[in-house]
C-alpha cells in the first residue's frame, strides 16, 4: 500500500469510528462533552531512573489542553512544548489521536448541521495547532458532513417523492455544511438510487409485480428522476412475477388442446413430464421414487390428466389432499392411492401457481 492510501486508509477508518486510540493502547475514552481531563500514566520503575515519561502521556496532555482552555487561546507553542518534553514526534506516533481532536471538534460543531464562520475560524486555528494538511480536514469534513447530508437526502426522499421544496433545502443544507458540489451531486445520486433499488426489492420480495405495483414504482422513479433502465435479467424477473401475479388474479385464458375435455372443463396448462411412483427396495427396508411412464401432462379446471405411452390417468383436483414442490418436480398427495411424483423439465413454478389458484377455486 502506497504512502498516500495509508493515509487515506486511516482518517478514513478513524472518522467512521471514532475512537481514540494510541500507538499501542487505547487510554481516552470518547468524550461525553468534547474532551474530558484525563490522567496521565505515571512513570515505570526504570523510566523513573532514566528519567523517562510515558509517550502516551503526549497526546493524553494534548487532550487535557483542549479540554480546559477554549481552542482559539491554545498556541502553536504550547503543543511544541508538549511534543519536546517528550521527544517524539506526536504528528507521527499519534496520529490517529490528532485526526480525532479535529473530527471531534468539526463533529460538534456540526450537530446543527451548520457550520458558522466562527466554527470554520475555530477549525482552521485548530488545524494550525495539529499541523493537520488540507487533504486531512477536507476528507474529516466530506465524512462528517457527508454523512449529515446523506441522513438529510434519507428523510427527503422517504416517501418516494421529491418536490422543488425538498431540493431548496438540501441546496441551502449543503451551503450551510460547507460541502462541494462533487460531493453532494455523488450522495444526492446514490442515495436516491439506492432507496429506488431497495424500494423495488421490497415491492417484489412476494416475488409478484402487480401493474398498481409497477405504476408506482414508475412514478416514484420519475419523482426522484432516477433512470430505470434494467438489464435483461432484472426485466425477465419481473416478467416472471408479472405472470405469477397475473396467474393468480386475472381470468385464466383456456389452451386448445386434443384430448377429451368434459363439460365445462377448460384445460389451463400443459407439458412433457415423467411419471414416478415409490416403490418397496428389495430387503433395504425403505422406498424410492420408481420410473413409470413418461408423456404428455394437462392441467384442467377439474383433474390432471397424464397421457403417458402406456397408459393414460386421471387425477381429480377433488381427491388432492396437498402436493409437495421440490427442485425438479411436484408430488402429489391423493386421499386415496399412491401419491405420484410429476418430474418437469420446466415450469414448474406456474404449474405450482396454477395448481394452487384451481384447488382453491374447487
């Protein structure tokens, strides 16, 4: 990893979770009101001897700096003198800690999501004092207010709708958080994106597309102004659960078929399956589905009919207790006789669907 995405990598991990944390242990908690005094480390045995002081002690006094005087009173000097008694270069060895006295700082002053010129003249004296360059600050700030922002956009949109009032005021907000354009216009795309995609999972999660479902979710995009191009699966999904929905509440339309059909009988579906019975394993002590026949399989207001090449068989819709779907066939439990299992080599999902809207209709 490169020096600059180090960087990146820990303002990035350090504002998201903003935790202080020191080069080896954690020793300031988060504060309740900014900064909070806290104790520095007393000294070993041996650092006693060479005269030595705890390195976390640094930043622990950096942090008590903060907490008891106003930040635009602390100088330049002050955090010199610290960084001196100890030798080290706190910037460096902590500097997770001196990113997080900044986000802390900006955090607060954002909470009512508007940032003053007296909070910007405080931030930037601050970033003076923890030698902060501007591509630190800029990401602390993108996070932080992006992160407002993109709360802001949420409640926006929450409803599906977006009305000029809505966008003046996420115009004003983004002035008020003093954020770029750039990095707004991205939050303003994705986070509508996102809530369009999500609202579509949600409304198919039943796996059925109604045309009241699909109407709204035509109107909600073009409310947001999201472009809904799909790809090809995403729309063959939604055929499919338009068909299964029109399958379940629209009239069924009958097949012409050339088999026998009794009064008032309409035959609704039809396709190539196996036929398969259980039968007894010879001293195994179990049974297993049994190849019978194959051929021709009608789905009909009344019965299924199998039209096999050995024989034909009639199962009256009447006489079905239930039927059990599995990943390649459907099997059926009759009242009386063995329970036959249908393997089909395709639409098995409207066979099911057709199936269960006809016993319901009996």
């Amino acid at each position: 990893m490169q020096q600059g995405e180090e960087h990146a990598r820990i303002i990035t991990e350090f504002v998201i979770g903003m935790i202080l944390s020191t080069k080896n242990t954690e020793i300031i908690k988060t504060m309740k009101k900014l900064y909070q005094t806290v104790s520095l480390y007393k000294q070993s045995f041996f650092q006693k001897i060479f005269r030595q002081y705890p390195e976390e002690n640094s930043v622990i006094e950096i942090n008590n700096l903060l907490a008891q005087k106003p930040v635009k009173s602390i100088t330049s000097d002050e955090i010199a003198k610290i960084s001196k008694r100890y030798d080290i270069n706190i910037y460096h060895v902590f500097k997770k800690n001196i990113f997080e006295f900044y986000a802390v700082y900006l955090n607060d002053c954002l909470k009512n999501k508007n940032l003053s010129d007296d909070d910007n003249d405080e931030l930037k004296h601050l970033k003076t004092l923890l030698r902060l360059s501007n591509d630190d600050t800029r990401i602390i700030h993108d996070k932080l207010a992006g992160a407002i922002y993109e709360e802001s956009v949420q409640d926006a949109i929450e409803d599906g709708r977006l009305d000029n009032a809505k966008i003046e005021s996420l115009e004003k907000l983004q002035k008020q958080l003093r954020l770029s354009e750039n990095i707004t216009k991205k939050i303003f795309n994705d986070t509508r994106i996102k809530f369009l995609s999500d609202y579509l999972k949600n409304i198919v999660s039943s796996q059925r597309f109604s045309p009241e479902d699909e109407k709204e979710y035509q109107t909600t995009a073009k409310s947001l102004m999201v472009d809904v191009t799909m790809d090809k699966e995403t729309e063959a999904t939604l055929d499919k659960f338009k068909q299964y929905w029109a399958i379940e509440n629209k009239d069924l339309k009958p097949l012409e078929v050339d088999i026998n059909l009794q009064k008032s009988e309409n035959c609704y579906f039809t396709t190539f399956v196996e036929w398969h019975e259980k039968r007894a394993v010879p001293r195994a002590g179990y049974d297993e589905w049994r190849f019978l026949d194959q051929g021709q399989l009608y789905l009909t207001n009344k019965r299924i009919v199998f039209s096999g090449s050995k024989k034909t068989t009639n199962v009256r819709l009447d006489k079905i207790l239930s039927f059990v779907i599995y990943s390649d066939g459907i099997e059926i439990k009759k009242d009386v006789g063995r329970n036959p299992l249908l393997r089909l080599r395709k639409d098995i999902d409207i066979f099911n669907i057709l199936l269960s809207r006809l016993l319901k209709e009996l």
